[in-house]
C-alpha cells in the first residue's frame, strides 16, 4: 500500500500499466477504490494508469480542517512530484474535474492532455443542479436513522445512473458498493462538500492552454451538461463530447463508447 507525504498529508496511489502517465482524480467522496478495475484496464494497455485517494477518502488522511479545490490540486502535484512525474495527461470526474481545472490553471507545465468529465466551472457563471436534487444529496450524504443502507444507495444510484441500468445491474451495484473496504467518512464527505461549494473558476479558463476534451451525459442530474458547454466555450480549442441520454454515471454506464472517445483524444497529441 504505497503512500507519499505530499503538503501536510499522507496520500495513497496505485500505478497499473507503463507508457505515458495518465492520472484519474476521483469525484466527491469516492476514493480510487471506486475505478473499476475493467476501467482502468483500458487505459493500462496503452499508459501509465495512477490513481489516487484525494485528502478526506480511503487510505490518504483526512484532516478535519477547511478544504479547497486548490488545495487538493497542490496535493496531487505534491504526489506527482514524489513519485517523479514531471508531466501527465489528467482526467477528473465530477469534483475531479474541478480539481483537474484549478491543476491545469496553477500547474500547466505539468499537463499533457485534460479530460474533463461531469465538468462544472462553479460559481455564478454555472448552472446549478435542482433544488429537488440537492435535497436528495443531502440526504444521502446525512442519511436518517431510520434509512438503511440499501435505502440510501438506491436514492444515489437514482441520481447517477439511468433507471434501466439500475434495474439491469442492481445486485452488481449493490455488490460493488457494500465491497469497499476505505469507506469516506461524513468528516471527509463534508469537507469535500464545502471545498465543492466554494470552487470558481469559470473567469480563469482562458488561461488553460493544454489540449482538452469536455464530456459530459445530456441527462445529468448532478452536474447538468450545460456547464460541459460554457467550460468548451470558455477553454481555447476545447473538444466537447456529450453522450445522448447518458447520465452522470456515463462512464460506467457508456464506458465503452467514452473510452474510445478519450482514447482517441489522446492518441492526438504528440
């Protein structure tokens, strides 16, 4: 179980596979656990796959102090300095994609390619998620007492992934979610939560100038695909992918089809 000390913190990575660096940053909550094995195999066969637990979630500490989005992008360019990884193609999804674009803004010597996914500039410039939504996170991220765990995967289930999916993979999701063995804790998720709140950067996309790829699922729930939109418009050059009736769970729902899609993004830059 490899750890580095990046900043103030222990981080935990995983590297799967050889070639150019390719870097996954996990989304609110969720710790590298939650890349599917079959998902970073793709990408394994043709580069250097590191994962990672953002501060607050699995194996990497989680100080109960404020967060920030910066903060967590210097802590992964903390990691990439102490494994030695001057440069790497960068692929955030959800809050990830926030931490991906306040990296490329901060550290854009480090940044090959951006892949953006379930993407959101934040601040007033960005759509926001519905009231009826939000209210459904809150409860998933503060369930009552009397909901039970099951209870409370189908509400978030509901809120990421298509009903048809749910019904056709239910006791694989269930199985895949009560597996987790560095479940994040409700410290963690509520300083993650307030480093989310507070993130914009829709003014500093222009300064991006890495290649980059936006993709988003046009029936996003969480992160409605219009952000996907203003970010393309706001990000010089960006590619902007969205996938039809795709939810924000898209890329285990569509993997297949996103894979290639990033795969061949990549393969474009020297």
């Amino acid at each position: 179980m490899p750890k580095v000390k990046a900043n103030d913190i222990e981080i935990y990575y995983e590297l799967h596979g050889s070639g150019t660096p390719l870097v996954l940053i996990q989304g609110w909550g969720y710790s590298s656990e939650m890349w599917s094995p079959e998902f970073i195999g793709k990408f394994s066969k043709f580069y250097r796959v590191i994962t990672f637990d953002n501060r607050g979630t699995g194996r990497s500490s989680a100080p109960d102090i404020p967060y920030t989005i910066k903060m967590l992008a210097d802590d992964l360019a903390g990691l990439m300095d102490a494994i030695k990884v001057p440069k790497a193609h960068i692929l955030g999804a959800s809050m990830g994609a926030m931490i991906a674009q306040e990296f490329a803004i901060n550290y854009p010597q480090k940044v090959k390619g951006l892949i953006l996914c379930m993407a959101t500039c934040g601040g007033p410039k960005s759509v926001p998620v519905s009231k009826e939504v939000q209210k459904k996170m809150f409860i998933v991220a503060n369930p009552p007492p009397e909901m039970s765990q099951k209870e409370a995967l189908e509400l978030w289930w509901s809120l990421v992934y298509s009903p048809n999916y749910v019904r056709e993979h239910r006791d694989e999701l269930l199985k895949g979610a009560l597996s987790v063995k560095y479940p994040t804790t409700v410290t963690g998720k509520r300083r993650q939560a307030e480093a989310v709140l507070a993130f914009d950067a829709c003014d500093r996309l222009p300064s991006i100038r890495a290649p980059t790829l936006v993709m988003a699922g046009e029936k996003d729930l969480i992160v409605p695909a219009e952000n996907s939109r203003i970010i393309a418009k706001l990000i010089p050059g960006a590619k902007l992918k969205l996938f039809k009736d795709a939810p924000h769970g898209f890329l285990r729902e569509k993997m297949d089809e996103a894979v290639q899609e990033i795969l061949d993004f990549l393969a474009e830059i020297p």
